[in-house]
C-alpha cells in the first residue's frame, strides 16, 4: 500500500457507522480525495478538531483498494478560526468549497484550483474577501474546470453582445439579439452586468453595486446548476443569512 503526505482543505464530511467518518478532501498534488477516518467521532487526540469543512490540513494518506483512501494522521496548519465567528463568512466558505467539490473528479490534480481555494479562505478569515469577491472566486474555479461562461461575445455567432444582450446558461454565456431567437432560455440582462463580470474574468476587482452583483449571483447559480444538474445546497444558506 502506498503512503504519501500532502495539504489537503476539508471539503465537507459525512458520518458513517457508529464512530466513523467520510472525508471529502482537496489535496494539493493528488486531487480530490474521499478518505475513511477510522474512529474520528470517538478519538480526540487523532483528529482533534481536524475533520470541520474548510479547515487546512497536512494529512497521512494510506491507499487502500478502490477509490477511497485511508486518512491516518492530520496536522491542522489553518482553521480560519475568526472566519467561523461570522455567519455571513461560513456561508460564503461553505458555497466556496461545495463548488470546488462538485467541480472536481477525483484523483485528478488540481494545484490551481487548491491554491485558489486557500487563498480565498484566507481572505475571509482576515476579513480582506468584499462581496464582490466571491463572484471572481467563482468565475476563476469554473475557469480551471472548463466552465467559464463567457461575457466578451456571443456564444453563438462571436458577434458584439450588443446594447441589449442575454445570457443564456445552456449556450454558455452571452447572446446577442439576434441570436437569441435559437436559445430559447435566453434572458435580457443589463449591458452593465455583462461588462461587469468580463471585467471581474480579465482580473479587474472593482466592486460592482449591489443590484448588479444580485443580478449576477443568480446569473451563475442557474449556470452553475445547469452544468452540475443540481443546485448547490449552499446557496440557499446564503439567501437564508441575507447574502446576495
């Protein structure tokens, strides 16, 4: 059996059997792992504390057969302990990591995408992540998956968007209008909100209003779930605390 040492984040973590627990993990070099913690509901000096969502790890792995992996040992190098005092903090840490989960496949490495994890962890445990933050966080992880809608031209024709675009999640982003009539889905949004988040996707932070980040946030929860298949269930946690 093979044993190697790497970061993980916890992604989230399931209960299984009477004292054990399933953990999803994003390691730095081998991916997206679920790995068996023998006995973490009962041991305290093993996983002390270990096994909560969005902690930063060092971890012992063991292979075992199958997909899952054996979790032997944890170190905690970041809890992002002032991030967990704040509701409006876990909520967007939560939807941060349920997206990176859901994005991902497992044992496939995706140093970019951890990195961009850790960084925005970090952020919001410094209280240094503003609002609009998310939405680059989001566009940045569906870039390294694949997914980037795009907001620079119609997804259709490669034409300007023009002065009254749609968005269209199925076409994967913005259609201009007289594309519109093949993507049946379509929806008229602000050219405002179109030039704001091609400017969040080139790497500009210039926070948008709050009318246009909540046109935006639904814009990329019906694309996010049109390509899962599912709506992330973290989202409606944050429209539980208030969050756009």
């Amino acid at each position: 059996m093979e044993r190697y040492d790497d970061d993980a984040l916890v992604l989230s973590t399931v209960d299984y059997g009477e004292a054990d627990r399933l953990v999803t993990l994003l390691t730095r070099e081998h991916g997206k792992l679920t790995a068996f913690a023998a006995g973490a509901r009962k041991s305290k000096r093993r996983f002390a504390g270990a096994l909560e969502p969005f902690m930063r790890l060092r971890v012992h792995i063991v292979e075992t057969r199958g997909s899952t992996v054996r979790l032997d040992t944890t170190d905690i190098v970041a809890g992002y302990y002032a991030a967990r005092e704040d509701l409006s903090l876990i909520a967007r840490a939560l939807y941060a990591v349920e997206l990176c989960r859901e994005l991902t496949r497992d044992h496939e490495p995706q140093p970019e995408l951890f990195f961009l994890l850790e960084n925005y962890l970090r952020r919001l445990d410094a209280k240094e992540a503003g609002p609009t933050s998310l939405l680059a966080f989001e566009l940045s992880a569906l870039a390294h998956a694949g997914l980037m809608p795009r907001f620079d031209a119609c997804s259709l024709c490669g034409g300007e968007p023009g002065e009254r675009p749609r968005f269209d999640q199925a076409h994967g982003g913005a259609v201009c209008e007289p594309c519109s009539v093949r993507a049946r889905e379509a929806v008229l949004i602000p050219a405002a909100l179109l030039s704001g988040l091609r400017a969040l996707q080139e790497g500009e932070r210039t926070p948008l209003p709050a009318d246009l980040r909540a046109r935006a946030r639904g814009l990329l929860n019906v694309f996010i779930a049109h390509h899962l298949g599912r709506r992330l269930k973290s989202v409606d946690f944050m429209a539980q605390v208030g969050l756009d």
